[in-house]
C-alpha cells in the first residue's frame, strides 16, 4: 500500500512541478533563529533534505502568501489550501 502524501510535501510537490518554484520562499529553523530562503536555493543548501531535513520547514510562501505552516507543538496544522489550489474557492490568482 502505498505511503500518502503530507501536507508539505503536497505543497513542494506542487511548487516544483506545477507552478513556478521562484514564486516560493522556505523558512526553516536553523539553531535558534529562522531563516527564509527561495525554494531552488533551499533544495541546494539542504542537499535535497538530506542537511536540513523537512521537519524543520515552518513555513511556505508562495508570492508572499502562506500556503503552509506547520503547527506548534499540540496544536492542530493550518491549512491553506485555497493559497495553494487557484482552482479552490476564494483562491488569489
């Protein structure tokens, strides 16, 4: 059976393959502070997740819109879908 996609990964996934990924910035936890970087240079730096691993992604811009982030610890995930989905109600274009 095969695994489900996440959230983030849904989000990447989208970004690389059917929208622009310039359009995207990563913030990710580095040490103690958080660092935001656009998309092709995070997949760079991180060596395709293998320095900086997904779980420590907390958020993904698309043109300076959230389209995820994650939840803090015990709290419920925010979804942002409309933000991700033009074809979703209420979405910008």
């Amino acid at each position: 059976m095969a695994r489900r996609k996440g959230e983030l990964e849904e989000v990447l996934s989208l970004a690389l393959h059917a929208d622009d990924p310039d359009r995207y910035v990563i913030v990710f936890r580095d040490m103690d502070s958080l660092v935001e970087m656009k998309l092709r240079a995070f997949l760079e730096e991180s060596g395709r997740f293998t320095k900086v691993p997904a779980s420590r992604i907390v958020e993904v811009r698309r043109d300076g819109v959230v389209v995820f982030r994650r939840a803090a610890p015990g709290g419920r995930p925010r979804s942002c879908r409309a933000a991700r989905c033009p074809s979703a109600p209420g979405a910008s274009p």
